[in-house]
C-alpha cells in the first residue's frame, strides 16, 4: 500500500481540525452554560426547549395576573371590613338614639357622629388598588365609584360590568366589583327600595329630627346593610381562596417545568469539564505527532 506525504498531512490536520472544533464546542457551552448553542445542534431538543419555555412564559403571566387579583381582593376586603365596623357603630348609635331618656340635643350629637361615619363609608367606597384603580367602580377604575351631588345625595358612578379571570380548571373568580352589589340597596318591609347611602342618610335625618319611628326603620335598614356587607366580605375571602389555591398549583407546575428544562437545555459542569480537559489532552497528543511527521521524508517513514 503507498502512503503519500500529503495523505499524512491531510489526515493529521482533519484530526487536529476535528478536537479543535470539538473543544472550542465545550467551551463554548461552559461559557454560556447551555448544551445547545443553535437549534441545528440538536433540532428535537431545541423544539421541546422552545416550547417549555412559551409554557413556562404563560405560566407566569397568569401568575402575574393572578397576584393582582390577589392585592386587588386584599385591598377590597380591608376596606370592607372597615366598612363593616363603620356599620356596627352605626347600628349601636341608632339603638341608642331611639332610646325614649334622650332629648333632641342629644340625639343631634349622635347624628353628628353617625354623619361623620357616614363620610367615612363613602370614602371606603372609593378605595383604590395599589394602581391607582378605584375598587368598587366596576370597569369605570379610572373614575370614583360614588360621588355626591350638588343636592348632598350619593349617587353611583360606576358600571355593572363584572370581568372575571380564570383561576384553574373550568373555574373563574370575579375581578372587578361593582359598588351596588356590595353596598347594596336597602328593600324595606313595604317592598321599596332605597339606595344604601340613600338609607343612611335617611337615619341619620331621623335620629337629628328625633323622630323615633323612623329610627327605628333605620335601625332596620342598618342590619340589611351589616348583613349585605358581610356577605360581600366573605365573597372576597372565597375568592382570595380560590386564587391562592391557583397559585399554588401554578407555582408547583412552574416548578416541574423549569426543572424538566433545565435537564434538557442547562450543561453539566462537572461532566464538561472532564470532556474538556480529554479533548485537549488528545488535541496536545495529535498536535505532538504532527509535529514528528512532518518531520520526516515519506522514505524515512517507510524505513520506519
């Protein structure tokens, strides 16, 4: 069989050209800590990596929406508990102005505190979130659910729009509020109805005039508000809940994807590392017998 000199050589330096490649490979790995560099590396690897990572992407977009959510009830359910203890103070003011030893002076001081809990309420209703949007507005969150008019009377300014978000599985949660479902209209033995700050103002007019029958209505209507409040209350906390719930599970499934993600795209050091360290040891040993055939003739190789 005859060998040629340039067989040699071209053999020896595809050899060298091949542990180059293979060795700049690795360290480009270790450099950017990742097994592929380009998707023609491995084409099946790259299209599941790809598509972890769009889930993993809508994953945390939910979460990110689902922690609004979460501030957002937070922040509802605080300012209805405040409201609720308003109510409660108002219904013990209202039990004690119909009591029959109070004079009208009296009472007028216990309307004057029951009006300025009545502002304070109104002033709850027009909570807003850590953004800036108003609570109880349904989707009007850039406008004051209640405002009073140039008559002193309460009227509502936002809409009756209920958006919902998705929290698991065929499930949803309210997202907006609108503020007439949660300080809700008074209906009265007779079947009116009165609106909610409408009915308040209205006992508190009957306790200043110390007009005991309609007190006592008012005492009445009080009770309806305490209890449509509380109901609100534990609306907000079943769906803080529910999200929580959500979250939980979303945290956990992000959880398994990233790590199943990280099997497939993240390098293993410890393995690249030894790999690297092999190919320049054989990329030193092929560089070492270049150097000593292309020191020799193609007679003194054939002598050898």
């Amino acid at each position: 069989m005859k060998v040629s000199t340039s067989y040699l050589f071209d053999r020896a330096t595809e050899r060298m050209s091949k542990l180059q490649n293979q060795l700049a490979t690795t360290q480009a790995q270790m450099s950017v800590s990742k097994q592929i560099l380009s998707p023609s590396d491995a084409p099946d690897q790259a299209a599941a990596i790809q598509r972890l990572k769009g889930e993993v992407q809508r994953q945390e977009s939910h979460v990110r929406t689902l922690q609004v959510a979460l501030r957002r009830y937070t922040a509802e359910e605080t300012a209805l508990q405040s409201g609720n203890d308003i109510l409660v103070r108002l219904k013990e003011l209202g039990l004690q102005a119909v009591n029959d030893t109070l004079g009208l002076d009296d009472r007028k001081a216990i309307a004057t505190e029951m009006r300025a809990l009545r502002d304070q309420l109104l002033s709850l209703g027009n909570t807003r979130d850590d953004s800036g949007n108003y609570l109880f507005s349904g989707t009007r969150v850039n406008t004051p659910a209640f405002a009073q008019n140039a008559q002193g009377q309460v009227e509502y300014q936002g809409d009756q729009t209920q958006t919902r978000i998705p929290a698991g599985v065929e499930r949803s949660v309210q997202f907006t509020r609108a503020g007439t479902d949660v300080f809700q209209r008074v209906v009265r033995a007779d079947g009116t109805a009165v609106g909610f700050f409408d009915a308040l103002d209205q006992a508190i007019l009957a306790v200043q005039q110390s007009q005991t029958g309609k007190i006592h209505q008012g005492i009445a209507d009080l009770a309806q508000m305490h209890n449509s409040l509380t109901l609100s209350i534990a609306q907000t906390g079943s769906d803080q809940q529910v999200v929580q719930s959500q979250l939980d599970v979303l945290d956990e499934t992000a959880l398994r994807m990233k790590s199943t993600l990280s099997e497939i795209e993240d390098l293993d050091y410890a393995e690249a590392v030894t790999r690297m360290n092999k190919e320049m040891m054989a990329l030193e040993a092929a560089m070492g017998s270049f150097s000593k055939i292309a020191g020799l003739t193609l007679f003194d190789y054939i002598q050898r």
